[in-house]
C-alpha cells in the first residue's frame, strides 16, 4: 500500500494541473463534460472484438493532453492504476473463447484474447478521458458544471462534500500515520491489534472534524446548496469545442476511420 | 444600536457523552465592546462561543443578539450579523483556493458578480493576504491561516465579531499583524484567548470562564490584580504585570 501523505499529495497535484492556463483550461466545463460524455459512450458502444475501431479514439486523449499541458508521466502512472481491475474483469476472457477469429502469419488469435485487449483498451481510454476532464477543469468546476447541466443541486453538494471530506480523511490519517511512525521506529508497531484501533481513531476524529467543517460552513450562510462565482455563459469557443469533438467522435465511431484504411490498403477486397 | 447587543442568559450546554461543558453562564456586551473570554483549557471557551451563532444549540437558556432571539427560525439572519473565527482555521478553510473560500459567505449571501469580487478584494486588503488570493488554502502558513480565515468572516461585514483564540500558535509577529488588525475593528467584538497579554492590551473587559461558569466579569485590570482568583481558576497575571525578571535581579544586587 503506498503512504497515505503520498496519495494525498497525488491527489491535490491533480487539483493543481486544474489551475494551469491554456485555451483548453478556459473551456466551459459543460462543453468539456459533454464531449467527456460523447466520447465515453462512443468507445463503451463498440463491439467487443472490434479492437482496431478503438485506436483513432486514441486521438481525443493525446490532443487533449498536448493542448492542455499536462504531465503525461503523471497521468499515465495514474491510468495504470485500474490496470489489476481490469485484468480481473476480462483474465477469463482468452480462457472461455477460444474460437479462432484472426490469422496473423504463424499466430492465431481467437476471440477472447482480442475481447480482453479491447475491455483493456476501453477502460483505459475511459480513465483516461475522465482524469484529463478533471485535470483540465478542477473538481469544485467540474462539480458547478454538472449542476449547470441539471444534475440536481442535492447530489451536487454530495459530490462537494464527498470531495471535500475526502481531503479531510486524508489529512488525518497522514497525522495518525505520523505520530504512530514516529513511536515505532520502523517497525510495525503491535501490529493489527494498533491497525483496529487507528482505523477506529480515524473514522472518529475525521467525523469530528468534518463536523467542525461543516459548522463552519453553516456560519458562513451555508444552506445546502453550493453557489457559482459568476454566471460562467457558454461562449462560442465552447459551442466549437463541443460541436468539433462530437462531430469528429461520432464520425469515428461510425464509419470507423481503421477499417476503412484497411479496406483501402487491401484495395477494397475484403 | 441595539442590534449590536449580545445578551446571554442561564446559557447550559451538554455534550451528547454527558459532558456539562458550560452551566448556567449570563452576561449582557453591548454596542462595540471589547470582551474577552478566558479561563484555563477545558472551561467551555469554545462552547460558550459556538452557541453565539447558533453553531451550537443550547441545552437551556437563551441568547439574544440586538432584539432578536436566537431560535432556529432567527439563525440565519443571526449568522449574517455575528462572524465567527475558529480556533483551528483548517476547519474554517475549505474551498480550493483563498479568492473561492472568501467569496463562499458573500455567494451564500446572494452576492455576485464586481460586488462579489469587490467583496472578496477589500476582505482580503483588509487583513493584508490580497498577494495571497489565488494560493491554495493548505499551502499557507500559521498567520496567513489565521489572517485569511479572518478576511472569510470579514467578507460578509458582520457586526459582531467572535473570535476564538485568534493569535493561538502564531509567532510573534505574526501576533502583532493579528492584534493589529483587532485593535482596529469598530465591530462587537468577543474572543476566547490564553493570551492574556494581548487580552490586556486590547479588551477592557474580560469574563473569566471556570469549569464552565462565569468565575469573574468586569475590568480586564481589575481582575488581572487580583492574584487569588486567576489562580483559584488555574490562571497567571500577564506577563507585562509579572514585572521584569532580570531587572529584579539586578536589584537585589
Ligand atoms: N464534542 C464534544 N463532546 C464531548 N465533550 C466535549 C466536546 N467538546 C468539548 N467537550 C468538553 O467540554 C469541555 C469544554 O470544552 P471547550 O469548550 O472546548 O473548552 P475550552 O475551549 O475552554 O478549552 C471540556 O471538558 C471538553 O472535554
Ligand atoms: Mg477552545
């Protein structure tokens, strides 16, 4: 398990690549949510053995990530992440289907191995364009954008919250984790036995802070509902924005840009 | 003005594990007093404060702010007019950047637009953090903390200002910039503080809080003298009464 000060560190960095300034940071977050969407049920609707339609999506990460001047190091360690969540999900999938599909030169491939990349590449594709959408627009944005969009303010202020106490959580345990390691010397300390009892501290001291938080929340005329700064309006940078990527998305979930070369390539002849 | 007034009476206050924090405390502040609130750790400072704004609900008794009764009904309109500063401001800090986490009263006030922003710049001037306005909250240190959690309550121009322990954990000059900044309010002001030089300086009068009773109410000099009572409630004359230690060396030399 990595250090909790790490994770939270991590955490807040995301929060920071929000704050950077490029045009695509400057989109509304309705435009940058929708085109998300767009793209997600696009990659998620493809077929499972059809593998190559999946690489021109490739196109709406990378230029996302190249406009935006993010990290692409930072992000791709990130991605990886849900790499053993998906492994378990699709493993069994080369074992069950075992029915030759492809011939390539002396390897046959059969339809489970080609259905596991693409349950491979399609969960990497949609962790990616989530974290970009988060990493180009900040949670508190991404949350207010929702909100403007219609999710109810209720949820909203649960996913505010969630967010917010999510940091609380972390702080205290980083602490926790502080003052045990600093009376164990390197070692375990007593153990599980210390473990319960730390989580049990945890949970009670995060409540009590999130509880303070929340008190002053209500000082400040908190009722309920989280406010937008300024009434942000959907510019036309953004209209382009939304029309450019839905378009350029459904067009390569439609006509399949890869099949097409190929067809080209092998000269129409299937 | 006697919306400025704060008057407390028979205020109790139980803690949900049966902890009697605060008994039967009364005290009447009126129209820009200076009051502090002091008492060894654990004597119900920040419970009796917590209840100035409704933060808290009373056990029993009652508070009035100016001619209005504080009920569940009132506390809204009660909250705009008394600002309250935590003890700890990483509880009171919470939004992602200073600018966002100043604009959160005001927005929840129905502010927007150059009046929000105008709102958020002159909070922010006011206790000298305007460089700080697009900083993390988080990143900050102790006085700058302390000085934006100041300029949050500030930016919804309450009245009445409470304060608990404002210049806890500071060093010294950070200290300074914060008593600096009270002396200056016209605001009602009330504060919980172990600080009890800056108490002397700053507030004329002082209620002195033990085993969450009012032990003492009256001038902050008058009782700084008297030397059996701050003891009775595990207190010290100020520093600035104690006289200088080298001095009194070098007299009896
Ligand atoms: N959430 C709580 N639950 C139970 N007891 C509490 C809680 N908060 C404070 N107390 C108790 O109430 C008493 C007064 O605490 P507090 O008002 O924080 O004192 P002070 O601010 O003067 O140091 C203490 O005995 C403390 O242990
Ligand atoms: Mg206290």
């Amino acid at each position: 398990m990595r250090s909790v000060e790490g994770a939270l560190l991590d955490f807040r960095q995301l929060e920071r690549l929000a704050e950077r300034d490029s045009p695509l940071h400057h989109v509304d977050a309705r435009a940058k949510i929708l085109a998300t969407l767009v793209f997600i049920i696009c990659v998620i609707s493809l077929g499972r053995y059809q593998l190559a339609a999946l690489f021109p999506f490739f196109i709406f990460p990378v230029v996302l990530i190249a406009g935006g001047g993010l990290p692409v190091r930072y992000l791709v360690s990130k991605i990886l992440l849900v790499i053993p969540f998906v492994l378990v999900v699709g493993i069994f999938n080369p074992l069950l289907d075992r029915e030759i599909v492809a011939i390539a030169g002396p390897v046959q491939i059969s339809g489970g191995w080609i259905s596991f990349f693409s349950i491979v590449l399609r969960s990497l594709l949609t962790v990616a364009s989530a974290l970009i959408l988060v990493s180009l627009t900040g949670f508190p944005a991404l949350c207010r954008g929702l909100a403007q969009l219609g999710l109810p303010k209720v949820f909203v202020a649960q996913l505010l919250f969630l967010y917010r106490y999510l940091f609380v959580l972390a702080e205290e345990a980083a602490r926790l984790k502080l003052a045990r390691d600093q009376r164990c010397f390197g070692g375990k300390g007593t153990g599980l036995a210390s473990f319960g009892t730390m989580i049990g501290h945890l949970l009670l001291r995060s409540w009590e802070r999130a509880e303070r938080v929340y008190r002053s929340m209500l000082s400040r005329g908190f009722a309920g509902e989280f406010h937008c700064p300024s009434g942000s309006s959907f510019g036309v940078g953004d209209t382009l924005f939304l029309l450019g990527w839905g378009l350029l998305l459904l067009a390569i979930r439609l006509y399949d840009p890869a099949r097409l070369l190929g067809l080209l390539l092998t000269g129409g002849v299937q | 003005m006697s919306h400025h007034i704060v008057e407390v009476g028979e205020l109790q206050h139980q803690y949900a594990d049966g902890t009697c924090a605060v008994t039967s405390i009364s005290f009447r502040i009126t129209h820009g007093e200076a009051v502090a609130i002091i008492g060894a750790n654990g004597a119900g400072k920040s419970t009796l404060l917590l209840h100035l704004n409704g933060a808290l609900a009373a056990t029993a008794g009652t508070i009035r702010i100016g001619d209005t009764l504080l009920t569940p009904a009132t506390v809204p309109q009660i909250r705009r007019t008394v600002g309250m500063v935590f003890q700890n401001p990483d509880d009171q800090l919470f939004m992602s950047t200073v600018a966002e986490d100043v604009a959160f009263g005001p927005l929840n006030m129905g502010l927007s637009g150059a009046e929000l922003e105008a709102r958020v710049v002159a909070a922010l001037t006011q206790v000298d953090a305007l460089y700080l306005r697009h900083k993390a909250p988080y990143h900050l240190s102790g006085g700058e903390k302390k000085r934006v959690a100041i300029a949050t309550v500030l930016a919804m121009s309450p009245d009445i200002l409470v304060m608990d322990e404002p210049t806890g954990g500071l060093d010294p000059y950070a200290r300074r910039q914060v008593m600096e900044l009270l002396s200056g309010f016209q605001h009602t002001r009330i504060v919980a503080s172990h600080d009890l030089d800056m108490v002397l300086e700053l507030f004329p009068r002082t209620i002195i809080l033990c085993q969450g009773k009012v032990a003492a109410d009256g001038p902050t000099t008058t009782i700084f003298r008297d030397r059996e009572l701050l003891a009775r409630c595990r207190l010290e004359q100020p520093l600035a009464m104690q006289g200088c230690p080298v001095c009194r060396e070098g007299a009896k030399q």
